[in-house]
C-alpha cells in the first residue's frame, strides 16, 4: 500500500493538473534577453539582370549537389516585407554597452549600407568592424552607449538532449522566439571546415540568420547560421556556430583586422570500415592523410601520405571533421603533437602549425580516352607530361583510361582516376602498377590512394576470392 501511495505521488509531482509534462519555461529568458537582439538591414547592388539573388549569396564551397539542401538564410524576390531598396537579410545581437555586435558575414555580404534595429523601435546605421567568410562571422559597430547586452556561455558544457532557444526575425517578423534541443555537436558541413556546429532542433528560417541561440542559463552558446532543407525553409535540421569559436574571430578582428588560422597542409578523410581493415585498424577512427601539399608544414615534418591521426595536441579525433577547427584554432609557428597510425603502429609527430594560406587550390578537371580492361575492371597508361601538368600530379600515378564491371568499379574508381598508391606501394608506372595487382590478396580489402580532379581519396578495395 506505501509503495502504490509513493507511485501516486511521484506521478502527481512529474505532471500537472492536465496530465501534460512540465516543460520549460522561457517567459523570463526573453525579458531579460531580448532587448540585446537586433534586426539587420542592408542595402545591396542589385544583382545583373537573369542573375538569381540566391545563388548569388549561396556559400562557397558547397558541391552542386547540395546547393538545395544546405541554404544560408536570406529572404528571395518578391517577400512582400521588404520596403523599396532595402533587404531584410536577417538577425543580430549585441555583446558590448557601447555598441558592438555580431552577425553572419553573409547576412551583410557586399552591404553599401547596414541599419540596426534596437528592440525600441531605434534604427542606428552600422560600421562594418570585419568578417570572416570561412565562419560566416561580422563583427559590426553601432554608435550608442548604455545598450543592452547578452552574456556569453560556453558551448564546451553543453550536452546533446539539453534545451536551447533562438531569439531572431524570421521572415522579417522581429523579436520572434523558438525552442527546441540540441541534436548533435562537432557536426562538419559542407563549406564550413573550420566550424564544429552544434546541430540542433530548433525551429530556424530565413530571418533568423545571424541571431543568438541560448543556453538555459540565458547564455548565448552559439550564431544560428545554417539549415537542411529542401524548401528553404525549417526541416528540423537547424546548425549554429560555437560561441567560443566566434569570439576567437572577434579578438583577431579587433586586434589585427583580420582573421589568421592554424594550417597543416594535408587534405583527409574520414576512415571507412574498409579502410580500417585495410590498415589494421580494430574500428574506423581518425582522420586519413590522403595528401601532403607541396612547401606546407606538414611536408616539413615527417606526416606520411596514408598516416591516420588520431590525436592532436592531446585531443583524440574520432572523424576527420574534428581536425581543422582544432589546427585553425592552434597558434601560428608554434609546435603541435600529433599521434598517428601509420601501418598498424602508433607514431607520435611534431609539426610547426603555419598561416592558412588566402587561396584555396583549385585544380582542372582531368579527361582521358577509354581502353580496353584489364582483371581489375579497369584499363591504365602512363601519364605524359602534358596529362601531368594539367592534372597538377607532380610525380608517379597512372590514369585510367576505362573502367568495366568489377573490384575496381565496386571500389567507386573512375575513368579519369590517377592510381597513386596501392597498399602503400608507389604506383610510379604502368609496369609497377600490373606487378602489383598481381600480389593482391583475395577476399581482403586494400586500401588505393587515388587523385580526382586534384583532390586524393583513400578507397577500399577488395578482390573477390
């Protein structure tokens, strides 16, 4: 009989009168809160004639392929909400008493002029302090003092399930708010490889770029930047940047003008269940070294092409995503510790971090005639000098010329492919490439490095028995 009444007690505790769970409640966040949250208008050169406005603000390096899915936040021709020149791109949020606040590079992207609307009703032109494109930060400047403001948390104590807010104006309706929970953390997207976003499930639309999103102690743990969907509009899917990834990129704003990050220089990849096996790995972990770049710090060092990190500075890296926010947060000339897997032992290296170069490389296409097969599936010529400068392969490497059913096909390798490595032999000609394959175990996978349209990709594959 005690055990039913202290059931019945505990029920009555974990819900109320109508037999819902209680839920949070935000009421007191918001007034305390949303005073520091802004609109942000622009004025832009309208775009050329045929020239679509979206894909004119659409991110750099996204792939074609996701260009529909992964959408910065602006609002598209004919809003409605949108009185004459002036765009209402999105939300912002003040940091400091006398004026200064934040937002997304790409919510004030080529603005000719910047308006920020205060919570009472006062609309102050905005000084662009700096951005930064690689984390689609802004910095701006409002001249005005005793301004509200909001207080900053850390995103490293917040946990996956907890409960956060975003204050912004969706589709131009201000002072707007959402809640929702955090989904994931660390997530590496597309264009966005020096950010860990925290994923969340908060209800996020064109409008709400650039605004806060907040803890449920009311501190602000992230920007809301990016969503997932196919309309445009909220999916479920909704990604802010680290509150402390942010403020790195406001300190080196305020200090230097500009924005300095960390560079290894090597391209990676995550590490597939296949390839794992293929380097004697229990589990897929880390990030795979597919490429060393010419006169980078990690050519300086003793990295090795198919080297598997697994640690950086003493921070373990579960998927490749995980390593360039830490490399671009690492001080510049200083010496990072880095432990790798190479060949099935553990390694401990020291490369010195340098300055992420301005440009990215941008390498041609390659093109090749098809040929006949050989038992791989796939058909392979020496590379000319002509074929080597255009693909930028400076040494080794046969191309495939065609590629037919079988290992290679199932492996995902295309004609076009430069072969570079199998099972860390050097494929350097024709001749090295056929003794090679000849020596494949069956039934195992191996791992080939290959080089597509300039960029190398590690690939299992495997000969059936």
């Amino acid at each position: 009989m005690l055990n039913k009444v202290i059931c019945c007690f505990v029920l009555f505790v974990l819900f109320n009168q109508n037999g819902l769970a209680q839920l949070p409640d935000f009421t007191e966040m918001v007034k305390e809160n949303g005073a520091a949250v802004v609109n942000i208008s622009t004025t832009q050169k309208a775009p050329a004639e045929g020239e679509d406005l979206a894909q004119q603000q659409m991110p750099e390096g996204i792939p074609p392929e996701m260009e529909e899915l992964f959408k910065h936040f602006f609002n598209g021709p004919g809003g409605g909400y949108i009185p004459r020149e002036t765009k209402s791109l999105g939300s912002g949020f003040i940091i400091s008493h006398d004026g200064y606040v934040l937002t997304n590079h790409h919510v004030v992207k080529d603005a000719t002029e910047i308006v920020v609307k205060l919570s009472d009703r006062r609309e102050l032109l905005a000084k662009l302090i700096g951005s930064d494109a690689r984390t689609d930060v802004a910095l701006l400047k409002v001249e005005a003092n005793d301004l509200p403001v909001v207080n900053i948390g850390s995103p490293e104590q917040l946990q996956v399930g907890e409960w956060v807010l975003a204050i912004g104006s969706p589709f131009g309706f201000e002072q707007s708010v959402t809640a929702g929970i955090v989904s994931a953390k660390g997530r590496s997207l597309p264009g966005g490889n020096y950010v860990p976003f925290i994923q969340t499930d908060v209800a996020i639309n064109p409008g709400n770029s650039g605004g806060p999103l907040f803890n449920m102690k009311g501190q602000v743990v992230g920007i809301n930047s990016q969503i997932y969907s196919r309309t445009g509009g909220f999916m479920g899917l909704s990604f802010a940047i680290p509150i402390n990834v942010v403020m790195n990129v406001v300190e080196q704003i305020k200090t230097s003008g500009k924005v300095s990050r960390g560079w290894l220089g090597v391209q990676i990849q995550d590490v597939t269940r296949e390839l794992a096996e293929s380097f004697g790995m229990k589990k897929p972990q880390g990030a795979l070294v597919s490429k060393i770049i010419p006169g980078s710090p990690a050519e300086k060092s003793d990295l090795q092409i198919g080297d598997i990190i697994t640690e950086f500075n003493g921070q373990q890296i579960e998927t490749s995503g995980e390593l360039p926010p830490m490399v671009g947060m690492s001080p510049i000339d200083k010496k990072a510790t880095l432990k790798v897997i190479r060949q099935g032992e553990s390694k401990t290296i020291a490369v010195n971090v340098g300055l992420l170069p301005d440009q990215e490389e941008k390498l041609p296409e390659s093109k090749a005639e098809p040929k006949p097969t050989n038992r791989l599936g796939i058909n392979v010529v020496d590379l000319t000098s002509v074929q080597r400068e255009s693909l930028q392969v400076i040494k080794n490497g046969v191309l495939v010329q065609e590629v037919a059913k079988g290992p290679a096909k199932d492996a995902g390798i295309q004609r076009g492919d430069v072969i570079l490595r199998i099972q860390n032999n050097i494929i350097s000609n024709v001749t090295d490439f056929e003794k090679v394959i000849k020596n494949l175990p069956a039934g195992k996978s191996v791992a080939v490095l290959i080089q597509r349209q300039g960029n190398p990709v590690f690939l299992a594959l495997k000969i059936d028995k």
